[in-house]
C-alpha cells in the first residue's frame, strides 16, 4: 500500500479579538453598560480517518488530508445590561440582554467512536438574562435567575457536500433551551451559643431541547427539573464544619446527549446525568 495511511498537511488562522465595554452610574445605586466582543475559535483537523477519500485508496492514491479540514468560526456579541439594587441594597438585581451573530459555526457531532466538527454557514442567539439575590431576614437569603435565549441556524442552510446539512435550516441549536430557571436559598442560625447551623437548597428548571447534532427527534429531552442541597453545622469561628450534602435529590433521570448507535442503525445511545448522590463532607479551615 506504499504510504497510504500516512499525511501531512498543515493549515493557520489569524484573527483580531477583542471586548469594548461603556458604563455609565446612574443616580443611586445602578450601573448601565454595553459591550460589543469580537471572538473565534480555531479550525482544524478532524482525527477520523473514515472522512478521507475511500476510491482514492482503491486506485493507489493518497487521499487528501484537506477533506477533514474544518474552518475558523467567528462570532460578534453584544450585550446591553442594568445592575442595582433596591431596598437599601437588600436586593440585588442583574438585567442583560443579548446579541450574538455566528460565522462559519463549528458544529460537533460525537459519532460514538469521534467527535467530528463540520461548518454551518451562520446561527444566531439572542435573549435576556434576569438575576436576583435578596436579604429576607438576617438568616435567610434568597436568589433566583431566569434566562430566555433563542438560539438558531440561519436560514436556507446548504452543502452539497453534507445534503443533511439543509435540514438544520432555520431550527433551534443543539442543547440550547430556551428557558432556564434557577432558585436557591441560604439559611445560617446560631445554635447553642458557639454553633451555627447552616442549610442550602437550590433547583434548576431547564426547558424542552434536542440534544442531537441532527435533531433527529429521538433525541429530544423534555423539560426537567433538579434540586441539590445540603445541611450541617459549623463552629461559629468558621474552624471547622460538617455537612451532609445531596445532588440530584429527587432522582430526575435526563439525557445530556444522545448519539446514533455506532454500527446500529436505528438505535441509540445516551449520556445520562448523574443519579442522585449523596455523602458527608468534613473540613478544617486555617
């Protein structure tokens, strides 16, 4: 076979980035700012050999690495936000809304056996962001954030190269949500007079998404919601403490990716979250 299997091929980028950002205080407490940010990743070589030119090898050719090349991909963001605070600072809130605009996007696709990265034209993201921290009492506090984001491919998507490529056009990207709700709350109390007891509870809601590369509608995951949490007691001097703490606490079984089946067609695989776990930590703080 000669030197078949054997390549060489090289390829460079170059590309200036780089973050403005405006502020302006308004009276009181709050802060107004705007940014436009200007980022790229670079492209690259995929590692699956299966990419290469299989009739080239069948004449005695060398196949040219140059088909498992992937290009740059570019993005300009902005954003335009408001931070402050209400109540005499017992409230804390964070107000963004943003713009992003994909060039050349990477998509990554895990085959089962390779992550494979292929060029989308362009995609787009765009939202708002709401979070929120307040003082309720002198032991409790409560936070919360709120998040909608509407992520998708440009429109009339095309490579005769990769005719599945059309289907993507105009639809929303792989794992991108468009709710995500969070909640939390910390709870501190002296106990008997030289301990502190202390408790934290948190939840993630996260909305109906695809977690393929394709889309494929087998691969959708509904809506769920997980909530973590601990609780133990400390010295009062922050010596040491103990806590029993849980993740996952009421078992939500979810998928964060599903694959095609390597070499089983019409089946597939999945990636699960973690199941709920459990233990208790112990620590020393000098």
């Amino acid at each position: 076979l000669g030197n078949i299997g054997a390549y060489n091929e090289k390829r460079s980028d170059d590309e200036m980035t780089g973050t403005f950002i405006a502020e302006y205080a308004f009276d009181g407490d709050w802060l107004g700012y705007a940014s436009f940010a200007r980022g790229y990743k670079a492209g690259g070589f995929n590692l699956d050999r299966a990419g290469l030119d299989g009739l080239a090898v069948l004449f005695g050719q060398t196949p040219s690495p140059k088909a498992l090349e992937f290009n740059k991909e570019t993005v300009n963001s902005y954003e335009v936000g408001l931070k402050g605070s209400l109540f005499e600072s017992k409230l804390r809130l964070d107000m963004t809304v943003f713009y992003a605009d994909y060039d050349d996007f990477q998509l990554n696709t895990f085959t089962g056996t390779n992550f494979i990265v292929t060029n989308v034209d362009g995609a787009e993201s765009l939202g708002f962001e709401i979070n929120g921290a307040g003082v309720v009492t002198e032991w409790l506090t409560l936070s919360g954030g709120i998040a909608y984001t509407d992520a998708t491919y440009d429109e009339d998507l095309f490579d005769p190269n990769d005719p599945g490529l059309s289907s993507l056009s105009g639809e929303t990207l792989t794992n991108a949500p468009e709710w995500i709700v969070t909640a939390a709350g910390d709870f501190e109390q002296p106990i008997f007079g030289s301990l502190l007891l202390f408790a934290h509870l948190d939840m993630r809601f996260v909305d109906d998404h695809n977690t393929g590369s394709d889309l494929d509608p087998n691969k959708e995951q509904s809506h769920y919601y997980v909530w973590n949490g601990n609780i133990g007691i400390a010295a009062d001097d922050g010596f040491w403490e103990v806590e029993f703490w849980g993740r996952n606490l009421f078992d939500k079984d979810f998928d964060q990716v599903i694959i095609d089946a390597p070499l089983q067609d019409g089946t597939f695989s999945t990636f699960l979250a973690d199941p709920r776990t459990y233990g208790v930590r112990a620590r020393l703080n000098f």
